[in-house]
C-alpha cells in the first residue's frame, strides 16, 4: 500500500478522544493541519457504571465513519500515570558503549524485569558535548512502560482495524508540541550557554482525573503527573451539594450561570488548593534539582482549565502568568483551525498534536514505547511485495535462461548427427517389429492355451460335484456303528432335504451381506464334532472374506438334537458344533488325480469356505410318527418309512420337497385320523439354512500345490493364481 507524508495524532482520554490529522506545511516551522476530530463520550470512563472497553470501541468506530487512516501514519498515547521517565547523566564514555551503558542503568532504574516492559531511551539535545569519539556530561531520557499495558493500549485499536506505529507517553507528547509550537524562537542548543539557559515553560495540562506537569525550555525537560483532574471538582461538588454525579458535572461546566456561584466554588476550593499545593511541590522539586532554571510563564491546557477563576487563582498564588493556548502558531489549515468544534476544544488538542508532530519527525523527543516484535512484524509485512517482485523476476531470468538453453539444445546439426540419427530409426523399427511379433506369438499362446484347459477342465469339472456331494455327507454327523441311540432326541443326526446352488461373479457381495446381518460367525478353535462348544475366548481366524466368481450352496434341513440333556449343544450351536465346524475343519478321502491312491482333502484344498448359518430361529414343538410301532399299528398311507429316512446319509439331498410338505415321519394331513390307530411322539424341531462358498480346485491344481515349495510368510492363503475359477 502506497504511504504518504500525513500522520494522525489520536489522544484516547477518559473523557473524550481527540484527533488530528496532519502534514508537513511549505516551511520546515509549519504544518497543515487536514482534519480533526472530537468525540465525547456518553460516560466518563472512570464513572461509576461506565464500560470503558465499549465507550472506546464505539467511539473509535465513529471516528472510522468519519475519516479515513489509510495509507496515514497513526500515533497513539498512553497515560502518564502508566509509564517511567527518568532522565540520567552518563560519566564521560566513548559515543559507541552508550547503549551498553544506557542497558545497564536500564536495569538499575526500572523496577521490573526488562522482558516485561517496553523501553527506549534518547540522548537529550543541548546535554552534551562531543571530543574525539568521547561525549561529556550526556544527559539519557529513558522512558518504559509494561509490556501488557502497552498491549491492552494497543487492542482498541487492533479490533478496530488501525495500524498505530507510535506509541508515547503523554507528558512526552506534549513536550513535542511546546517545543516545536512554543519554543520556536529560542536559539539553538549549541548557541546556548549552559549556565544561563533559556526560561522554562511550564505545561499544565489538567486531565480527567490527574493533571501532567511539564517543565521545559527545549533543552531539558522533567516532567510530573498530578493526581488531581477535573473530575476531583465534580466530586467535590457530589460531595458538598449531595448531586448526582451527571448533575454536578453539568453545574460545574456552568458554574457562573449556576443559582448560587458562590456556593459551587466554595464546594470547589478544597480542590482549588489541592491542585496549587501539589504544582508549588512540583516546581519547588525542579527549581532544587536544577539551580539554573529560571520560570518564565505557566501554559495551561485541557478543558478543565475552562473552569471560571482557575486560571486567576494559580496565576496570583503561583506568582507567575498563567496562559492559556489558545492558538498553535506553527499550524496551519484553515478547515481546521476555524471549525467552532476545534476552536470550543483547542485546549485539549495539545497531546494529539505533538503525537502528530513526533509522527512527521518534527518532534524534539523520538522515543517509541510500540513492542519491537510489532515493528518487526510490520516490515516484514511491507517487504513481502518486494520479495514476491524479486523472486518472480529471478524466476522470469531463469525460464528465459532455461529456454534459451533448451532452444539450443534442440537445434540438431545434420552433418554430425544425420548418420547416427538414421541408425538409430532402424533399431528402433527393428525393436517395434520384433516386439510385434511377440506379442502375435503371445496371444495365439494364449488362445491354445485356453482351448487345452477348456478341454481339461471338462473332463476334471465332472469330477468336482461328486468331491462336493461326498465332502458334504463327510460333514453330516452320525453315531459309531452300533451305538446309535433309541431315542431320536439323542441322536447326532441332521436331516438335509434340499441342496441348491447359485453362480455368482463376486462373492464379496455376498459374504458383506452376510456379515451385514451378523451371521458369520468367524471359525473358533477345532474341537470334536459332537462337543460341547469350544471355549468363546479362542481367538478366532483372521483371515480375508472371499472374493472373485464362485458358487454359493445351501443346504435346508432340520434336526431333533434339542433335548434338556443336551445342554448348550442343540439348536442353532448344535449346527455350528457339526456340520460348520466341519465346512471349516473338516477333511474327506478322496481319490489322487491318476486313481491309484486316495489322501485327505481338507475343505480349503476343495474350495469349500465361510460356512454361514442363515437366520437361525427357536426351536418349535412337532409331532412325529413313531418309528418304533407295530406295523399292525400304522395307517394306511402314514410315512412309515421314517426310519430309513432319518438314517440315510443325505435323505433327499438332491431334490426339494413339495411346498407345504410334511418333513420325513411327520405326520401330514392326518387330522382326520383316529388318533388310537397311530402311535405319535413329540419332539423339538430345529429347522436350518447353511450357506457357503465353493470355488472349485480341480484334482490336478491341489496336487500341484502340494509338489510345489511351501510359499513365502506372509503371502495369502488363497485358491492358486494359475487356476481360474470357471463355472462348470
């Protein structure tokens, strides 16, 4: 952002803030002043109720409405009564250790820690005199502020959105503003004798609750703040008149026109000679560390000063004139000087404008109390345009660079580099023809290639269905040979009466809605079939869903396992005890490829994995024939084969039953029948749905797999990659 020469001066006071905007004048003594401001706010900012964070930010965002900061310098000032000024005289030292020096009484003379204040110093002008690199009787003005009230200073105007690049005390402000307004016509320091100074001025500026005293004659200053402000009468008119705090400031701005004048500077002399002792103290004070100094006037500034007779009472009791600053000689600017607003409140624009002056360079004091970090920060900020400039016309230089290097690496010369450039075309052709030809090769490969195992796949894909039948009546439970129970509750039997198949190209689908509905249960530690269930904290398998095309296989049935005795081992665990622990475990004797032995094939040799029972329900109560009446007994038409079908290994295993049909033994559609003439007996039905994946491995791919080395750790047990699951 492009910056110009103005600079705005904005005193925050507890009463008012006051703003003026100026630029250097045609003459080096002058300066013309562009706007101002003066805004009052609706409370002082130390009344009782008063929210002074919310009086400045509103009066702040008035003066935004108004006037324009942008591209202005903008300084700030802090109350006295917050900072530390001490002026020290340095012993004869060598111009460049001053610093050192200067860091040293640093320490000596602030009472804190130098991290947690904010400190600058300057040499005093007139102070000292300089021979071959060395300065004698140097006269320091340090000035420090703590750190956090410089910040809560700075945040009104950081949430307003105004950069301040000043910071400095008050009674410093208006040292700038008498120097360069009120001191013009003094000589200058190296034309001043040292024991016959120039008169001093001293500044009165009576603020809202405490008044800065500053002595000076442009050479030196001292300076004092008073804790006596205008707000000291308003409490005592409070006070003596028992009136509202609003009330009593109104008649103290109008004391003459008030009913009884008298009685309302009566109420007030207690502050009147309050204020007088502590001035007489103040100047008694400077007049005793300084022999030389020689009051010449006291210059009165704030509106305070406006009070009736108070101007007369210091003049007469202090022996000096006391004036007030009722015009800046070295301002300039029409629109300001004779607006009614700035000439009714000239008197409190005396802060505002040595800020500015100091803003210009135009001020004797240059002191900034603005955190380092915040100027560092802010010039880094300006830079950054440079920088981006800079680095993008390096960037600019080394693309030209870059392509003009590329341009002449692209030009070819035909007479050193035709020949090679033409040998190098013809291995190029050579390697495409070739590389062609492969690829011809390659794919008539792979076209005999799979005529050859569509063939072999014919022959061993007759085979595959009879490994599944013969490994699902491997899974079926069944009692030893001999030792089958009478009771058929006790019996490890199940009964299958229809087994289907579906060819699906993604089994991930199905297994996710399978685990979706929370019935894969994954495969616990291996136990004997007819066990009680294993234990629940065995780790199960981790291992992957399937995946690819394959066949999903459901098995329908029910079985009568559901007696008490049985304990946990009925219903839907006595399925997950047999035929799944199985599907997962199990193995069955089939015969090696060339037919001249037999091996156990494990279920995952087959393809045969992720057994899953499908919405397993509650037992229900049935009635059956008994298998074991007198024939004599049956009637006509009862199943009376109901025997032989539950002790066949896969009863109806290849066929569905009728809808509506009975189960093998039950009793269908004999209601009508006389109940004497058939023997029934109750039992406990579980009916079942198991599903699972079946990806056929021919015979010949399992024995290869097991001639073959064992793989590397880690690598996935799954179906060889050779083999391509087909649908036979």
């Amino acid at each position: 952002m492009a910056r110009n020469d103005a600079v705005w001066g904005i005193d925050i006071g507890n009463c008012s803030l006051k703003a003026i905007r100026l630029r250097p004048g045609s003459q080096s003594d002058q300066v013309i002043a562009e706007a101002f401001d003066f805004i009052e706010y609706p409370k002082i900012l130390t009344q009782p109720g008063a929210e002074p964070v919310e009086l400045i930010q509103d009066a702040l965002k008035q003066f935004l409405s108004r006037n324009s900061v942008k591209g202005d310098r903008v300084a700030i000032s802090v109350s006295g009564q917050n900072g530390l000024a001490r002026f020290i005289k340095l012993p004869p030292v060598e111009v460049k250790k001053i610093p050192d020096i200067v860091r040293y009484e640093a320490r000596q003379q602030i009472p804190f820690d130098l991290q947690d204040v904010v400190w600058d110093y300057q040499r005093m002008s007139g102070s000292s005199e300089e021979i071959e690199g060395f300065v004698l009787e140097t006269e320091i003005g340090l000035f420090a502020m703590k750190r956090d009230q410089v910040f809560r200073a700075l945040k009104p105007f950081d949430d307003a959105g105004i950069p301040v690049e000043i910071v400095q005390l008050t009674p410093l402000a208006l040292y700038n503003y008498v120097a360069f307004d009120e001191l013009r016509d003094q000589p200058s320091p190296e034309e001043i004798d040292p024991d016959n100074p120039p008169p001093s001025v001293v500044v009165l500026s009576l603020g809202t609750d405490a008044t800065d005293l500053v002595v000076t004659n442009g050479m030196r200053v001292w300076q004092r703040s008073v804790p006596i402000g205008g707000n000291h009468f308003t409490k005592a008119l409070t006070k003596e008149l028992k009136l509202t705090f609003a009330k009593a400031e109104h008649l103290k701005r109008n004391a003459t026109t008030a009913e009884d004048p008298k009685a309302v500077f009566q109420a007030m002399r207690p502050v009147f000679s309050d204020l007088l002792t502590e001035v007489q103290r103040s100047i008694g004070y400077f007049t005793s560390i300084d022999r030389t100094a020689k009051i010449d006037r006291v210059l009165a500034l704030g509106n305070a000063m406006k009070l009736p007779g108070l101007r007369r009472y210091l003049s007469q009791s202090l022996g000096f004139e006391v004036l007030r600053a009722d015009a800046f000689r070295g301002m300039t600017g029409p629109e300001v000087i004779n607006a009614p607003a700035f000439q009714e409140n000239q008197l409190s624009f005396g802060v505002a404008y040595g800020l500015a002056l100091q803003g210009m360079g135009k001020g004797a004091l240059r002191t900034n109390l603005l955190p380092k970090e915040i100027l560092k920060d802010r010039m880094i900020r300006e830079k950054k345009p440079w920088a981006v400039a800079a680095a993008a016309l390096l960037l600019l230089a080394f693309t030209i660079s870059f392509v003009s290097h590329s341009m002449a690496l692209s030009t070819v010369a035909e007479s050193l580099f035709g020949q090679a450039e033409t040998a190098a075309t013809q291995v190029t052709g050579e390697a495409s023809r070739l590389a062609g030809e492969a690829n011809t090769a390659r794919g008539q490969f792979e076209s005999t290639d799979a005529i050859g195992q569509n063939l072999i796949s014919n022959v061993e894909g007759r085979v595959l269905w009879l490994e599944l039948l013969r490994a699902l009546n491997a899974c079926l439970p069944a009692d030893p040979a001999g030792k089958r129970p009478e009771e058929i509750e006790l019996r490890n039997e199940l009964h299958v009466y229809n087994v289907e198949c579906e060819w699906t190209e993604n089994l991930e689908n199905w297994f996710g809605l399978m685990k979706q509905q929370n019935w894969y249960q994954p495969p616990r530690a291996q136990a004997p079939a007819a066990a009680p269930a294993a234990d629940p904290a065995a780790a199960p398998a981790d291992e992957p869903g399937p995946s690819g095309p394959g066949w999903v296989i459901q098995l329908s049935g029910y079985h009568y396992h559901n007696k008490d005795v049985a304990g946990g081992n009925q219903g839907a665990e006595f399925i997950r005890n047999t035929i799944i622990r199985e599907l997962n475990f199990g193995k069955v004797i089939l015969p090696t490829p060339d037919g001249q032995n037999v091996e156990p094939v494990s279920m995952k040799e087959l393809g045969i994995g992720f057994p899953v029972l499908v919405d397993p329900r509650q037992t229900k109560v049935v009635t059956v024939v008994d298998p074991y009446a007198e024939p004599a007994a049956a009637a006509p038409g009862a199943p009376g084969a109901a025997p032989a079908a539950a002790v066949g290994p896969m009863p109806g295993m290849m066929g569905a039953m009728p809808a509506g049909a009975a189960m093998p033994g039950e009793m269908s559609g004999m209601g009508a029948m006389n109940p004497n003439q058939v023997k029934v007996i109750t039992l406990r039905r579980f009916d079942f749905i198991v599903q699972f994946c079946w990806q056929p491995t021919p015979p010949t791919a399992r024995h290869e797999k097991k001639q073959a080395p064992p793989a590397a750790e880690g690598a996935p047990a799954a179906a060889p990659a050779a083999e391509k699951v087909t649908k036979n």
